[in-house]
C-alpha cells in the first residue's frame, strides 16, 4: 500500500495544478486529499449535481471538502437529458461520466488547471 501511495503522489507531483471530480465517497475524497497536500492551492474539487445526486450527500461534500481544505466547486450536470443515460441499460455509467468529463473539461480550462484527476479505481472499469 505504502508504494502505491507513493506512486500516487509522485503521480500528482508531476502534475503543476489539477481539477479533482470529487463525489464526497471515499475514492475521490481520498484522491483530493492526497492531491491537495501535494499540490495545495493548485487543486480544486469540483462536484457536479444532477437531480440523481442525492442532497445529503452534497452537504458531506461541502463539509469533507472544507475539512480536507480544498476549493470546492459545485457544478450542474445535465446527463438526465440524455437518453442514451436514461434508457437505464448497462452502459448508463458510461454516459453519466461522459457528461462528468465534459464538465471537467470546460471548468478546469477555465480556471487554467492542467490535469484532471478522478477516484475511478480499477474495480470500476
């Protein structure tokens, strides 16, 4: 574990400033503390809200964010316009994150942030 963390961290080191797509779950909370200690002020958390993001989960997001001590962003999503997203087969996911990573795209340019990062690990692939 300890040389997985270190990977991770060498990963972000190399990295001037990101955008962290953060949920409030574990993975991505995990991933954004982890970048901000390495990176501080150059990270910023982004949280995309759709009506399929439950409500209280926001306000833990709001709350870890401000724990961890990240700038946090929260952002509209709109993947309930799809209907690819809404025919609910099993590549919904792919057209949530799809949305997701639109977003992420558009906001880090905005705010000049070189790198994207996201808590996906290799069971959700």
């Amino acid at each position: 574990m300890e040389l997985k963390l270190q990977r991770l961290r060498q990963i972000i080191n190399g990295c001037s400033s990101a955008l962290v797509t953060y949920s409030g779950g574990i993975d991505s909370a995990f991933l954004l503390k982890v970048a901000v200690e390495q990176l501080g002020s150059q990270v910023v958390a982004m949280t995309a809200l759709s009506p399929s993001f439950p409500s209280y989960e926001k306000e833990r997001a709001v709350e870890l964010a401000r724990e961890i001590g990240a700038r946090h962003l929260i952002v509209e999503s709109h993947e309930l316009q799809d209907p690819n997203y809404r025919a609910n087969r099993g590549d919904r996911c792919y057209f949530c994150k799809s949305e997701l990573y639109e977003i992420s795209r558009r906001k880090a340019a905005e705010l000049g942030l070189k790198t994207i990062f996201n808590g996906t690990h290799r069971d959700d692939l």
